[in-house]
C-alpha cells in the first residue's frame, strides 16, 4: 500500500540501513521517539532530541521518508535533574519536526514515574499535542488503568493519548477511556497473526515497530504486518487505517495531493 506510516520508532538507535529498507518497503513517514536508556542528566537527553533533530531527521529526508519527532522523558531513562527536562519542553514543542511527547509513561509505576508522566502531561494537554505512552511487559492491566487515571485526572483528551503496546489483555482499557491503541508488531506481543484474527477490536489503531536495541525488533514489522493483511483478503480501506490514516490524523501531518501540510 501506498504512503505507510511507522507511528513509534526509537530513530536514534536505527542504522541507516533500517530506514533505507523502510523506504524500500513502502513507509514513507515515521515517528520518531525519544529513550535513552539509564540518562542520569537532563543534558544527556537535550543532545539526544538534538541527535534526533538534525542527523535522524537527514538520513530520513536522504531516503524519501519524512520524520516526525516526539520528544520526553522515557521511564527507563529518567535524569535525576528530570524537572528541567519538563522546563525544556516547550521550547522543543516550538520546533517544526516535533508533532508530539513520547515515548512516556510508566514502566514499574513508581511514584516517581508518575510524577514525571503527570507534569509531560500537563505540558502536552497545555500544548495541545498528542502523546505516545509506553505500557510495560509485565503488571500490564494495573499499570494501564494507573497511566489511563493520571492522564484523565490531567484532563488529557483521549483522542490525543495513544496507549502503546496494546494486545488483547488491555484494549477494553484503551477503549473505555477513548484513547487510540498503539499496535507495536511484534513476535513476543502483537503479532500480525494476532492483529488479523481480532482486527475488529484493533481498527482504531496506529501500527509501529517499536524499533530500538532494547529487545529483538524488526524495522520492517509494519509492512511486514500489511503485506500479511492484504495476503490475508483484508479490504485495503481498513489496512490503511491502521497502516497511514489514523497515525496522520492523531499527529495531524496528513498529505493531501502534492501539497503536504505539517
Ligand atoms: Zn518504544
């Protein structure tokens, strides 16, 4: 299918190969999001998003894939001087390529993460931008509906949250609370297997890799995941749902004929 959208991928850690066979496989945007796995300073995370801004988004650009970033503090990457990350923020959110804050969250669901999810929160609800929430592997159900609690307590509006990672055991969550499920394609979670025998309950979903070195990963699961939908007979309507429309509109970076609006 035409113009794939990769609406989760940890840029930074991809070589230029990954974005080259991306391009080759038909995604023509990406969401790049932020982690730096163990930041102890809050400077370690500004030359991060500046690392993002400039050479990512170039290699991107020199394959035909327009990059989309977002920026925050990832729960396994917390500074201990993490308030002038937030102070930051803004400023960041001022930038062109930058449609979004993530990857947040909870990961363990401390008290500290939540602290530090609440405040990019209130800068996200008062910046008015979507936001790309990380669910962790284990406590899934108790820590989805704590993450899902601290974003309505901010006033977030469900249709700007993106609760990643989704699968079967918390999409009635996701759905309750109207926020849209981040479908990460992977072998050890989502599979397209999965995502095609229960696409009825994933249609409002955005697809991704969720590429980084954190785990095995693929940077090839979204076209991957398509070409498994589109073999399967699944109308191609609903596949570019998942695959394009629904991550364009939740960033607002739709294209409409030749002339793209960021
Ligand atoms: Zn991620």
């Amino acid at each position: 299918m035409e113009g794939i959208v990769d609406s989760h991928t940890h840029v930074s850690l991809l070589p230029y190969e990954g974005l080259e066979n991306m391009a080759l496989a038909g995604v023509k945007k990406i969401i790049g999001c932020a982690i730096f796995f163990g930041a102890k300073h809050a400077e370690t995370l500004f030359d991060h998003f500046h690392q993002m801004s400039t050479l990512s988004v170039k290699n991107a650009a020199e394959n035909g894939i327009k990059l989309f970033l977002a920026v925050g503090i990832h729960p396994m990457g917390t500074p201990e001087d993490w308030p002038r990350v937030i102070d930051a923020l803004p400023g960041y959110l001022k930038m062109n390529d930058v449609v979004g804050l993530g990857e947040i969250g909870l990961h363990e669901g401390s008290r500290r993460e939540q602290d530090v999810l609440k405040e990019q929160l209130k800068v996200a609800k008062e910046h008015r931008v979507p936001v790309i929430l990380h669910t962790p592997p284990q406590d899934r159900v108790k820590i989805t509906n704590k993450t899902i609690e601290i974003a309505a307590a901010v006033g977030m509006e469900p249709g700007k949250v993106i609760i990643d990672h989704a699968n079967l055991d918390i999409i009635h969550l996701i759905e309750d609370f109207g926020a849209v499920p981040g479908l990460t394609i992977r072998q050890e979670g989502l599979t397209p297997h999965l995502l095609l025998n229960h696409l009825e309950r994933f249609q409002r979903g955005v697809l991704n890799s969720d590429y980084s070195n954190l785990k095995p990963n693929d940077p090839l699961s979204v076209p991957k995941a398509v070409r498994y939908l589109e073999l399967n007979g699944v109308p191609l309507e609903i596949i570019a749902r998942i695959a394009r429309y629904n991550a364009e509109k939740v960033f607002g970076i739709q294209t409409t004929g030749s002339t793209t609006h960021y």
